[in-house]
C-alpha cells in the first residue's frame, strides 16, 4: 500500500517581498485573462483556440510593447505556468470524458 503525504508551509517574508510577490501574481493574473480573452474572441468568432506554443509568443510581443512593458518585472517561468495552465483548462473543457465542463474563467 503507498501512502502519500502532504506538507504545508508558510513562509515568513517581510513587507517588500510580499509586496514583490503581489506584484508577481498581478502580472500572472492579467496574463491569464489577457491570454483568455483573446481565445475567447477567436471562439466567438469560430476560429481556432491559440495553444502554448503561440500564446507564449504573443506573451513576449506583450513584454516588448509599450503599453504592456510592466510584464518583464515578472519572472518569465511564472508566466509560462500561466500560459500552461491556461491551455490545460482549455483542453480540459472540451475534453469529452470529463462530465462537468466548462470553459476557464477570468481571474479577480
């Protein structure tokens, strides 16, 4: 028999690394509702869904852009967990065998 086991543990930061660390999930959270509205359109208007691979490349068009420039204070991993986790919940809503489907929805 295997037992699995879980640890928790909270880390003890100081005010400017919790600050860093909201600054970071604030990047991931317009990435992911940026990135969800774009294939949201495309769905709408019967096109393809964009996969990783593209949407990671329009995540460094975003970096170099003007207006989106604020994305390069965050680190490139965690944005690319984003993109994949994205993908994921978009596979996983038109996965047939998953009886409660649905789209992915926007981050608050």
């Amino acid at each position: 028999m295997l037992i699995r086991k879980a640890f928790k543990f909270r880390l003890k930061t100081d005010r400017v690394t919790n600050r860093i660390f909201d600054c970071f999930a604030g990047h991931c959270r317009f990435l992911w509702n940026k990135c969800l509205r774009i294939n949201l359109d495309r769905l709408y208007q019967k096109n393809r869904i964009l996969r990783y691979e593209e949407l990671d490349f329009w995540s460094k068009q975003f970096k170099r852009s003007t207006e989106y420039h604020f994305l390069k204070e965050c680190p490139s991993q965690a944005l690319q967990q984003k993109l994949r986790d994205l993908d994921k919940a978009f596979m996983d809503a038109f996965d047939k065998s998953q009886p409660n489907k649905r789209l992915p929805r926007f981050k608050k």
